[in-house]
C-alpha cells in the first residue's frame, strides 16, 4: 500500500493549503494571510506558508512521538505491551 501524497497549493481566493494531491476531501491546513501580512512579505507568501506547514507537521510528529513514550512507559521493564 503506497503512502498518500500531499501538495501545497495556492486557491483562486489566495489561501495557501495544504491537501491530498488527489484533491479529495477538504484541506488539511490552510492559511489565510491579511492584507498587511502581504505587503511585508512581497513575493515570499508561498515560502512562508511552505515554512508554516513543515513546522506545523514537525510539531505533530513530535507530540504523536511524546505520546508513544507515554504509553510504553506504562510498562515494567520485562512487561511486553499487547496491542489488539
């Protein structure tokens, strides 16, 4: 089973999402930026956005990982853990 493959893009109203590159399914990030946020950033608002998202996942990634820590401390050293 291959992995699902996301894309970032830019929507006709200017929001930046993140989606599946099938495009089913509502996107699972966007970001909406103000009309001063813009004009500071110029032509940089896909690569912030860009950094907003690798940052957001990275973030993720390290509290599902908290999470698994958590869980198999709940176990004594010479426990094995089930899983059903």
């Amino acid at each position: 089973m291959s992995s699902p493959l996301y894309e970032i893009v830019e929507l006709a109203n200017g929001d930046v999402v993140l989606q599946r590159a099938d495009e089913q399914g509502e996107p699972l990030v966007s970001i909406r930026f103000s009309t001063e946020s813009l004009s500071y950033m110029q032509q940089g608002k896909f690569d912030v956005a860009k950094a907003m998202i690798e940052a957001g996942m990275e973030a993720a990634s390290d509290l599902a990982d908290e999470g698994m820590e958590d869980f198999m401390g709940e176990f004594k050293d010479n426990e094995t853990p089930v899983y059903h």
